[in-house]
C-alpha cells in the first residue's frame, strides 16, 4: 500500500505533493532505495521544523508509492481517488533514483525550472561548491510517479537526480539498473561514479544533497507569497514547440494550438 504523511498548512486544500517509489524489481539501491532514503531524511528534517513550532502555508504530502513498477498503480490509484485534491495541488517533486552517478539532471514543466536551478545553488555539493545541473533543463512524459499528476491532471510536475556520465561525457543509463546487481555493495562502492568507477561511500553523500535540495525547493513553494513559477518559460517553449511541429508536418495546422499558448 502507499504511505502518506500529511504535514497541515494554514491553507488545507491547495497541497504540495512529494513522492518515490520504494517497490523494486530486485534490491532496488538505485532504483527507487536512494531516493526512499532522501525522502525519509527529507522528513525528519520537516519534522524538526515541525517541533521547533513552524507550521507550513501550505499543506505538505509526502508520499511513499507502492506498485511503480508495475505500471504506475500506487500514485495512479492514489490520484483517481483523491481527484479533487489533487486537481488543487500546486505542484508535485517527484525523485525516483536519486543517484546513479554525480552529475545533477532536472526535468519537468519548465514553469518550474527556475526555482530548481536557483535552489540548487544554494545546496552544498559534496565535492565542493553548489550543486549545478550538468545539462539544460528537460521535459517529461511518463516513466515513473509524476505521471499521473502532470499527464492525467495537469499538476505542474518535475523530477531530478544525480545521474552517470559515460564514455563522451553524456549522460548514460547504469548497467546494474533493474538487475540483482544494483544492490547495496555496488552502490556503496561505484553508486557515485562514472565510466571509470567511484568513490567508496560517496553516494550516501550524494543522498543526502538530494534531501536537501528537495526540501529547499518545498519549503520555498510551500511557504511562498506567490508561487515561485516562470510562466513565461513555459509559454516560450510551447511556442517552441508548436514551431517545430508545424515544421516537422507543414499540413498539420497548428493555428489552434498557436492562440492557445
């Protein structure tokens, strides 16, 4: 079953969303554990707050998925059930593996682009500096919990983690990904690495500026006068897009969808 924690604002009913998956194929260190265990630090630091006498504006959710793997069914069924919450929800941070490697990947509605960028900068990089995202900024479609907020409701949505860099310097899939060998040896060892290895322990390190930046970025919406989203970003790339499409299939017409954005 899924796992909720309710975290209550002054405002109830316009809620921010986190969620991770912590069903596996096999041990899962990766894939989902790494971010399980962002969400579970990430929690007891809300926690503190919490006993130190903070009380959100908003209300929190933070959300423990059962069945990604199998197709979605935890957050989907989740999500149909609570329609009218959701449908209200302001956004949802989603972090499914959290690392894999150390290069910071973020992708999502681009009106949410700005706020991950900017808190990143301010979240300490374990090997020194400020976190800083190693390529531009990216969409997404489906392929874990965010897909039901953002293609079903149309909840402003995103998702991040530190990923691999293989041979050519670009971003590279890790080879014991859903295998009995992404366990928690290999992660301790190589789960910070890249093509030539890792660190011995570095990945806990790289958990634990995931927590960090996931957090940064829900105190910071959840506390907001208003709502830190560039909407201009994302009618720039709408209108991207609507260019390229109509480029790619000239008899295709676009005008509806150009008044639209």
């Amino acid at each position: 079953p899924n796992v909720i924690t309710r975290i209550p604002g002054r405002i109830e009913d316009r809620p921010l969303i986190l969620g991770n998956h912590r069903d596996a194929w096999v041990f899962g260190a990766s894939d989902p554990n790494s971010g399980t265990a962002s969400l579970l630090e990430l929690a007891r630091g809300l926690g503190e707050l919490q006993n130190a006498g903070w009380k959100p504006e908003r209300t929190i959710l933070l959300c423990s998925w059962s069945g990604e793997e199998f197709g979605l069914v935890g957050s989907t069924g989740w999500a149909e059930n609570n329609e009218a919450l959701v449908s209200n929800a302001i956004a949802y941070l989603n972090v499914d593996t959290a690392v894999s490697g150390h290069e910071l990947w973020g992708g999502g509605t681009y009106a949410l682009r700005d706020i991950f960028q900017s808190a990143a900068m301010l979240v300490d990089a374990p090997d020194g500096g400020h976190l800083t995202p190693s390529r531009p900024w990216e969409p997404i479609g489906s392929g874990s919990d965010y897909a039901v907020f953002l293609d079903h409701f149309g909840v402003a949505s995103l998702d991040f983690s530190f990923e691999r860099t293989g041979r050519g310097g670009k971003s590279a899939q890790y080879g014991q990904y859903h295998s009995v060998y992404d366990s928690f040896d290999w992660m301790d060892k190589f789960g910070a690495g890249d093509e030539l290895g890792g660190v011995q322990g570095k990945a806990f390190e790289y958990m634990q500026a995931t927590a960090r930046l996931w957090g940064l970025m829900a105190l910071r919406m959840a506390d907001a006068k208003v709502l830190p989203f560039n909407h201009s970003a994302q009618a720039e790339v709408l209108g991207q897009w609507q260019a390229e499409l109509g480029a790619e299939e000239p008899r295709l017409s676009t005008s509806g969808l150009a008044s639209a954005v």
